[in-house]
C-alpha cells in the first residue's frame, strides 16, 4: 500500500500554554487525557514515540508539526483542524493560523477544516471569512462553548440555532460538517457529547456531509443507527485508531461493527497529531487483520486492502473534494519528498525555536 496517497484526517497544532487558559477554567484533565492517550499509543517499550510532558504543553508551530506528519511518517496530506475549545482556551486550543502557514508552504500536503460555535455573533459572516480567506473545505464543531460566563452546550438538530449555519455552508460550498463527539472534556457530563442528534440533521441537508469524531469511542450502538439510513454521515476515526497499538481486540470489536453494516467507505483515518505520533498508528493500521474468532462469532467481515485504502484517504477526499493527483502532483518534489527520500526522520526530532 505504499504507492497510496496517505491522509491524516484530523492534526493540529495545539497550545496548552497557562497564558492561553480561559480565566477560570481547569483544562488539566483534558490535557492528561490527551497525553495518556499518546502514552498508550506507542508501542510497547518504545518511548521515542512519546513527547515529553513539558513540549507537549507547548505551542505547536507550523514546522515541528509538518515535520512529525510528513518527514517522520508515511503520511503525505493532512486535514489541519482549527478547534472551537473556547471555554478552556482563548484561541480555541488551534489556531487556524498555523494550518494556514502550512499549507502556504507545503500545499500538496494541507487541507483545513475552521472553527465555529452556533452561539458566537456573526457566524455567518465567520463562515464566509473561512470560505473567502482561508479557503477551508469544512467546518469544525464542538458541542459547548462558554457563553456570557458559563458553559452551553446545544444539539445538532436545535433548528433556529444550526439550521441557518448548514444552509448558509450549502451556499458557500463547503461539503462537511466535523462534529466533536464521544469525548467530553472532563466532569461536565455527557449529554451533549452524544451523536443521537445526527441522523435527522444530515437527512435534512443531503448535500452535506457530517463527520461525527471520535466515532464509536463511546456511545457505538448510537453512531451505528445514525449511519444506518443517513448515507451522508461518516465517521473519523481519531482516538480509537489509538487502540490499534495497546488494545487491539478492542479496535477490532469497534472497527468490526462499522464494517458489519457495510460503512467502511464512510470511515476516515485520523490521529489527532500532535495527541499521537502518527507513524506507529498507520504501521500498525497496515499490518492489521481482523481476529478470526471475532470474524466466525460476530460475522465481521474481513478487513480487505481496499477497505483500508478508502479509510486512509479516499474517503476523506471524497467528502472534503480533494483532488488527490493534484496534490500529489503539488507534493512530488517539496522538501518532505527529498527528506523521505533519504528515509523517515527519528519521532519529535524537529527542534524550533
């Protein structure tokens, strides 16, 4: 499989920085939750995969994040997600600068999805600033944000809230709406991180597509029946690709549901990187199969070499309008080429200032 055009669904840049705290908040818990998860995401023993505690509290930039997508892995695009985290971080937790300056300099290598909250004033406006500035190809969500002090969270199918933001996206061409879901942020509750406000939105704006993240890390059954009617919903796969590494039955059981209702061509690959070194992930992606004792007692389908190609880019391109021989094209020659050339980097080896 390494003739593919390799996409990493979901990276950003993040800045875990106390200057960057909303006053107020206590974001420690999930930044332990992220890091413990780039922990267990490496493989066993091996802690070159691994990041210190202290770097990966730091602001990411443009270069040492490119150089851990593209010069330390097979990864050879990514979709750059600016995040709407702000009830605990004043710039959402990722800029969308640093994804704009990465695709300036590599641009056969970045897409962006940016950042909205329903409750910010001017969101329409916000959205024709994505579309007409920063040429971004979908738009990102999460279910909370901190409004007049306290936090909101609301529902995909709140129609006088949301109903005017997919429309006006129709309008502008933007083709996907990724929705944070599984995954709350601490003791908050979880009620608005559920995915069973999906189905009836996406059936609403067919030309739409919504990628639910975090897909069938928690509420599995749920995200199952929003993809079962709904064609128009997929689900990126960031943070359970991560048990492929240090539970891999798990993996197994998770990723063997989506294929037994046939939605492996509705399944993107993603590794949140910074959150987890991508390379050891799709290492063991390529190399993985499906347990035949699972296979013969729940009747999943093995996993085929086409199934794997569609959930490590093809999906993303299709729901995003990706030209993938463009960028390849774009990519041939670049800097991460020549590096990649010569062989892969050694994990967190950029050094910047």
């Amino acid at each position: 499989m390494s003739e593919d055009f390799i996409i990493d669904g979901v990276a950003h840049a993040h800045n875990f920085r106390p200057d960057n705290f909303v006053p107020g908040s206590d974001p420690d818990a999930l930044i332990n939750l992220m890091y413990d998860l780039q922990v267990r995401s490496a493989p066993e023993g091996d802690q070159r995969w691994v990041m210190s505690s202290q770097r990966f509290r730091e602001r990411t930039d443009a270069t040492f994040l490119a150089h851990a997508l593209f010069a330390e892995s097979e990864v050879d695009a990514c979709i750059y997600h600016s995040l709407p985290i702000y009830s605990l971080f004043k710039d959402g937790s990722s800029h969308i600068d640093v994804g704009l300056e990465m695709r300036r300099r590599w641009p056969g290598r970045v897409a962006l999805y940016g950042a909205i909250s329903p409750f910010r004033h001017g969101v329409l406006d916000r959205i024709d600033r994505l579309v007409d500035e920063s040429g971004v190809v979908g738009l990102k969500l999460y279910p909370q944000d901190l409004v007049d002090g306290r936090i909101r969270g609301y529902r995909l199918d709140e129609r006088e809230l949301t109903y005017p933001i997919f429309e006006h996206a129709c309008k502008r061409g933007i083709k996907t709406v990724a929705m944070h879901k599984a995954v709350p942020f601490g003791p908050i509750g979880i009620a608005d991180f559920r995915v069973n406000d999906v189905a009836e939105t996406a059936a609403a704006f067919p030309n739409l597509n919504f990628e639910i993240f975090h897909g069938g890390f928690a509420f599995l059954e749920e995200t199952l029946l929003q993809m079962l009617y709904t064609p128009n919903v997929t689900v990126n796969l960031e943070g359970v690709i991560s048990y492929i590494t240090f539970a891999p039955r798990k993996f197994a059981s998770i990723l063997g549901e989506f294929l037994s209702i046939g939605a492996w061509n509705r399944l993107v690959w993603g590794t949140g990187c910074m959150a987890a070194h991508p390379q050891p992930l799709l290492k063991a992606f390529r190399e993985f199969e499906m347990p035949a004792d699972l296979m013969a007692q729940y009747g999943y389908p093995q996993l085929t070499a086409e199934m794997k190609r569609s959930m490590l880019g093809l999906t993303q391109a299709r729901i995003c309008g990706i030209d993938i021989a463009s960028m390849k094209q774009q990519s041939a020659n670049d800097e991460f080429a020549r590096i990649r050339a010569e062989g892969l980097r050694e994990p967190w080896s950029c050094v910047t200032r």
